[in-house]
C-alpha cells in the first residue's frame, strides 16, 4: 500500500466533469484506490464518493493505492490532477 498527497490546482475542483475524469482513470487499474481528505476517505473508483468530499481549488488530498499496480496508477492520477484535468 502506498500512497501521495496532492493539490487540486484546476479552478473548479473535483466537480463533476473533472471527478468523471478522474473516476475513468482510476478504473483502468486493478488496485484498489481511495481518495483521503480530512477523516474521511472514499472509493476513487465511485463518483459519489469522490463528489461527496467536495474537494475544491486548493485543497490537498492524499491517494492511497493497494494492488498490483499501485505506483502506475497514483503516478497516473497524480499527473490528471496536476495537470489541472486538462481544463
């Protein structure tokens, strides 16, 4: 298991095209995902939890991956936020 901390830099914050993007990648891997903020931490595979967090511009999130392929996919899902979903 490992995991990242991460800020969201695109202006609108994990809303619902940007959370759709970041649902989609996290689904092409076979590890388990979770997104943290806060006390709470929810599946990144799920919009509804992902969108539940309200994650905004600014704010810092952590990526936790358990799997085969943990350090492709939070490599992955760092970059998408980094690089502002592409807005």
């Amino acid at each position: 298991m490992i995991s990242r901390d991460v800020t969201v830099i695109n202006a609108s914050g994990l809303h619902a095209r940007p959370a759709t993007f970041f649902i989609q990648k996290s689904n092409t891997f076979k590890s388990s995902i979770w997104v943290e903020t806060g006390d709470r931490r929810v599946n990144a595979k799920s919009l509804l939890g992902v969108l539940s967090l309200g994650i905004a511009k600014g704010m810092t999130i952590t990526l936790i991956a358990d799997g085969q392929d943990e350090e492709t996919a939070l490599s992955a899902l760092v970059s998408l936020i980094e690089n502002g979903f592409q807005e």
